[in-house]
C-alpha cells in the first residue's frame, strides 16, 4: 500500500517508523499554549509582591521632625479597621471616639511611618465597658507589638507579646485604676535594645528587647504596622503625635 509520509527503518530493532506531519491546528493550539507560559513567566518575574492592606500608603522614614497624626477635626489618614462586628468611629471635641463592638473597634495609619527610633505620645480614654481602651499596636524594625492599657478586667497594662507571652503573663504586666471619662497621657518609646511606656508620666513598661521574640496577639493583627483599637469596650484618643529620636 503506498504511503505519502516519509519513512525511517530502524534495520538494528527491526522497527520501521512513519513520520506523520503535525496539522496546523496542532501546532497553532500548541504556540499558543508557549506563548501563554512564557507571559505567565514574565508576569511572575515582574510583578512585585501585593502590599499589605496594613501597609502605609506613603513613604516610611520621612518623618525629621516631631508630627502631629491627628488634626482634631478629622480622620485625615486614620481608616477605621475592619475587624468584623466594629462599633462606630466618629471625630467629636478633638478627639476620635472609637464606639464599643463586638469584639474590636480601631483606627489605622496610613501614612508615614518610623519603624526605630521614636516616640509616640497621645491621650486616651475609657467611655464605657471593663477591657482595654488603648491597644495601641506599633512597629519595632519589621516586627509588631502592642500596648495594652486597661485589659483582662479593666486594670492590666502591659506589652502583647514578648517571647510569645501576652501583657497578663510576661513581666511587664502592671495593673492601675482607670476612671472613666479621664483623659490620661501615653508615652511610649522605641529603640533598638529596650521598649519604655510612661502612663501620666509614670513609667510602667521598660524592658530589654536585645534577643527577645516581639510579635502581637492574633486579636490585633490588623492593626499592624501602627493602630489603636478597643476590646468590647468604648474609648476616645486625642492629641496623637510621634517623633523621631536619637539613640
């Protein structure tokens, strides 16, 4: 029978091979199929990796000179954070009130941002329930930790986490009487080797950080890289500002 494709004989395997031409759909589904994995490829390689939602939306370390983060009038570059079952979050007389939810309620920073090397001071205070007003969440280098002023009760204070331990089971744990409707005054400080936390100018967290795991409670992660947020609980914050310091 005759044959129009070409033909190779293999005389050593007594086999003999016909070479059948690919149609031109083949080979077209199959350029397309190269083309489109090489894109792939290509957009793998040039597309930098999504920024986290958390992340500041303008340039971090551009921050010389001490900032005031809240104008008193609005939220400005504060977002509220979307944690689910959130109370409402309001600019009233100077100051952000943060409403009780069910579980947290808090605000975001989304603009510049120092991750080393600052202090962060505010005013805060408790309008109703028994658990933290102040969660105050803020970076160390790339790393996250929170103050906590009023938790577990009403009355602990302390840093979230070091070396995995919360701010009731590590030794910066501290426990003050938080009236309601007072304004108190918040300072917290950031270097390399030690956080420090003053409450009305009383300090209450100094710890040596050198070696130490810092991270946050699953509860806050959405308040990283700097937010504030309240636990079942009602709050205001006012007169935040942050500035860079020397070491």
């Amino acid at each position: 029978m005759d044959n129009k494709h070409p033909i190779i004989s293999n005389d050593l395997l007594h086999h003999t091979y016909v070479i059948r031409p690919i149609s031109l759909s083949k080979l077209f589904c199959t350029i397309l199929l190269l083309l489109a994995v090489t894109l792939g490829a290509c957009r793998r390689k040039t597309t930098s990796t999504p920024t986290s939602p958390n992340e500041p939306n303008a340039s971090e370390g551009i921050i010389k000179a001490e900032m005031s983060l809240f104008d008193g009038k609005s939220l400005g570059q504060w977002a509220i954070t979307d944690f689910g079952g959130q109370g409402k979050v309001y600019v009233k007389d100077g100051a952000i009130y943060m409403e009780m939810g069910n579980d947290m309620t808090g605000i975001n920073w989304k603009g510049p941002l120092i991750r080393m090397n600052y202090e962060i001071t505010l005013e805060a205070m408790r309008i109703s329930g028994s658990d933290f007003f102040c969660g105050l969440t803020f970076p160390v280098a790339e790393n996250p930790c929170s103050l906590i002023l009023g938790g577990w009760g009403g009355g602990l204070c302390g840093l979230s986490n070091i070396d995995y331990y919360d701010a009731a089971n590590n030794e910066t744990t501290t426990f003050t009487s938080f009236e309601d409707n007072k304004w108190y005054r918040v300072r917290l400080r950031v270097t390399p080797d030690r956080i420090e936390a003053w409450l009305d100018d009383e300090e209450i967290v100094n710890i040596e950080i050198t070696g130490r795991k810092i991270d946050i409670r699953a509860e806050v992660d959405l308040s990283q890289p700097l937010g504030i947020a309240t636990w079942q609980t009602g709050g205001a914050v006012r007169n935040i500002k942050i500035k860079p310091i020397q070491n």
